[in-house]
C-alpha cells in the first residue's frame, strides 16, 4: 500500500490547534505522510470553529477547497462546527468522515477503517480526550490538559459544541510534561477551554494547582505558560502556588470581556470589574512585574454609549499591557443572538477601533518601561534580518541577525534599546 499524503487545516483556537497538532504525530507514527493542506493529498483532515457564523462559513470554504483540490480525497471534518452542525456537514460535498469534538485519538482506527470499509464514521462520546502533546518545533509545545465548559457565557456557543468539563488525569500530565522536558522542549503551554476549572469534575479534589506545586526536576522545560484564566476562579491559593513555582510565566491572560457591569451581567460572566480589579490587584502585589493582558468584545447587545465608555474607562483603570478586541459577533443557538437591541456592524467596528486604539497605546507604554534594562530571552525563529523570540511575560523582542541564528531554541539575555509598538528590539548581551 503507497505512503497517503495528509493534509491539515485548522480554525479557531489554540486548543484547536493542538488537536490538529496530536492527531498530525498519530497520523505520521503510522505511516501517514505529511503535506501542505495546498497540495494535492489522499486526505485532509479539517479542525472547525463555530464560535461565530463567520466560522461555519470559513469551515464550509475550506471544506469545498479540499474537495475541488481532490475530489476522489476522503475528508475528515472535526471540531465544533462538526459537533454542533454535523447534519449540515454531512451534507457537504466531499465529506467522508465526521468526529465532532471527540475521538480524535482514535483518528487513525477510524481512517484505516473507512479505507477498509469505506463507511462514515461518527461519535458523540464525552470522555477526555487522553492524546499526547505535540508541537512541530522543539521551543514551545501545546499541552491540553481540560476540555469543555459549564459557564454557558449568553454569547458563548462552546459549551453546546464541546461539551461538559472533563479534564486529562493528573499522573497522564504529569507524565507528558516529563515526557515534553526529555524532548528537548524549553517551553510548554497548558491550555484549555476554560483552563482553570481543571479538575473539578473529577471525585477526588483536584486543582491545577496540584499540577504545579508536583513538577520539580525538569532539564530542558524553564518555563510553563497557563492559557487564558477566568478572574472567578483565582484565589490566594492558586497566587500563592505560581509565585512559589518557578516554571511558571510572570503573564497572566485574564478573560474580562466588558468593564462594564451591566454588561458582564447580560452577558452572564459570573464577576464585577470590582472583584475583577481586585484580582488584578492581588497577582500585581504578590508578582510586581507581571503581565496583565485580556479580551474585549465591543458592541455586545443592548450596550449604550456609557456602557462603552465605562469599559474604556476600566481598560485605562487596570492598565493592561495588551488586550485582544473583537466585535461582538451574532451567533446562532445562543441567548445574546436573541437579544433585543443588537449594535449595528459599522458602529460595533467603531467600538472596536476605539478599544484597539487604546490598547495599542497602553501596549507601547508597557513597551516603553522595558527601555534599558536586560531580559531573558527565548529565541525562535529568524525573521528577514531579526531573530525573534519572547520573554517570560510574552513580549516580542527583536535582535539583528549578526551572526545569532545559533541562538535559536535557546534562552539569551537582550539588553533592550527600543520600543516599537508590537514588539522591543535590542542587543545580545
């Protein structure tokens, strides 16, 4: 049997990303062959989004790009589009194959089978998905350690798509963590859909602080980034156990929304930008000089004027050091796409530029205190005439190449000369 070529595409979110990533290593421990998703291949396997009816509609585009690409190619769609809408994907031209959200590590049984039987193949189960971390470089590697969701946010379609929590057993992250730091990574993310309440749907207590305070002797692995965190669910002992961590990263990505509590009450998040800025507060006063960075949807439904600039206003309060915008966006099968009073699209863009523009201000102030002193930088890639990397609190630093690509996947200090507005340029030391 000839070596099929496989090709990947993915929408949506990191976590999405690392699915693709692990089904890729099953896929190639197995004889599958790698390609570009552009490429003529003997299938492609596609990881949807369905956050917003824009991702369905990208989903459905790179469906049918597969399908006119090679049309006797077996296609295999997963993810959230596929789960939510699996009838309408069904219906697609070209699709062979449906996961949903699950069963991804059985993505080589399931192919193998098809080939063998050529039946479609579907399921709906719940359990986590116990699939090894992956990454094609060796400086920073995605680990999924939770799955699903109980907040049921009114804009939120992800709990409907993903499911319920449930979360990777203890000893299996431990253990890829291990198994990451003897690869040679330098650097691992935990990520999830809401990352913290990892563990809670387990019998036994469990936290993700019972993952940080078990990891000790790791060689290769400096530093652990935590994916984005919901502020409800920060308390002193999860403060206290990542001060005492010395693997995790000094930048926090806490999930706001809206400053405005009107707002995050329509939009049932389940905390006041009082308890919120309290948090802020409490990891600044324990970590100085952590990064704070968050997301903003502009033009939630029914938000006034005041509303608006009540979040500008508690954007400027907080002092983020980077911020994520994006238009509200209707979606389908949620509470808020019932709502009464939706934001026109061209004045939710207004909202939206008017956020990004004070983020990209308060982005290049946060910059500018970097001027003059020296940094620890993870180099990973060179850029035109750059090398480029990150600090631990995720600011992109930039060095002329002069001579330093042997610095790549290794940490260097950087004496910082310059802040631009996205990124620090600076000298090695």
């Amino acid at each position: 049997m000839k070596k099929l070529k496989v090709g990947y595409y993915t929408l949506g979110c990191k976590v999405n990303q690392y699915d693709t990533d692990s089904m890729r290593s099953l896929m190639e421990a197995n004889g599958f062959e790698t390609k570009d998703f552009s490429e003529e291949c003997d299938i492609y396997i596609i990881n949807t989004c369905t956050v917003t009816n824009t991702s369905d509609k990208k989903s459905r585009q790179i469906i049918s790009r597969a399908h006119k690409k090679n049309p006797d190619a077996i296609i295999v769609v997963c993810g959230c589009y596929a789960r939510m809408s699996k009838e309408e994907v069904q219906s697609l031209a070209g699709v062979d194959i449906v996961l949903g959200t699950n069963d991804r590590r059985n993505i080589v049984d399931i192919i193998k089978n098809y080939l063998n039987e050529k039946e479609e193949q579907s399921n709906t189960d719940d359990a986590f998905e116990e699939i090894a971390a992956v990454h094609s470089d060796k400086t920073r590697a995605y680990l999924k350690i939770q799955d699903g969701c109980n907040s049921f946010c009114s804009y939120c379609i992800i709990p409907y798509a993903r499911g319920r929590v449930r979360s990777r057993k203890l000893e299996n992250v431990l253990y890829e963590i291990k198994r990451l730091d003897s690869e040679g990574f330098k650097e691992i993310v935990l990520t999830g859909i809401h990352l913290l309440s990892y563990g809670s749907d387990f019998e036994e207590i469990t936290d993700i602080c019972d993952v940080l305070v078990r990891l000790d002797g790791l060689k290769s692995i400096k530093r652990i980034r935590l994916g984005s965190l919901d502020p409800d669910y920060i308390d002193e002992r999860f403060i206290s156990t990542v001060k005492n961590c010395p693997y995790v990263c000094r930048h926090f990505h806490l999930s706001l929304q809206s400053g405005s509590d009107s707002v995050l009450k329509r939009m049932n998040r389940k905390y006041t930008t009082e308890e919120f800025y309290a948090c802020v507060q409490a990891l600044r006063q324990s970590m100085p000089d952590c990064a704070i960075t968050t997301d903003i949807i502009a033009g939630f439904p029914g938000e006034t004027r005041e509303e608006h600039m009540e979040t500008l206003e508690f954007i400027k309060k907080v002092g983020f050091s980077r911020l994520h915008v994006f238009p509200y966006s209707q979606r389908k099968g949620t509470v808020a796409a019932k709502m009464p009073n939706q934001i026109p699209k061209a004045e939710k863009e207004r909202r939206a530029g008017e956020v990004i523009a004070l983020g990209d201000e308060m982005q290049y102030k946060f910059h500018e205190n970097y001027v003059g002193k020296t940094v620890s930088v993870l180099f990973e890639e060179v850029v035109g005439g750059f090398i480029r990397g990150y600090t631990e609190d995720y600011v992109d630093v930039h060095v002329k190449n002069e001579g330093h690509v042997h610095l790549i996947n290794r940490f260097a200090d950087v004496n910082i000369i310059q802040a631009c507005p996205k990124h620090l340029m600076g000298t090695i030391i």
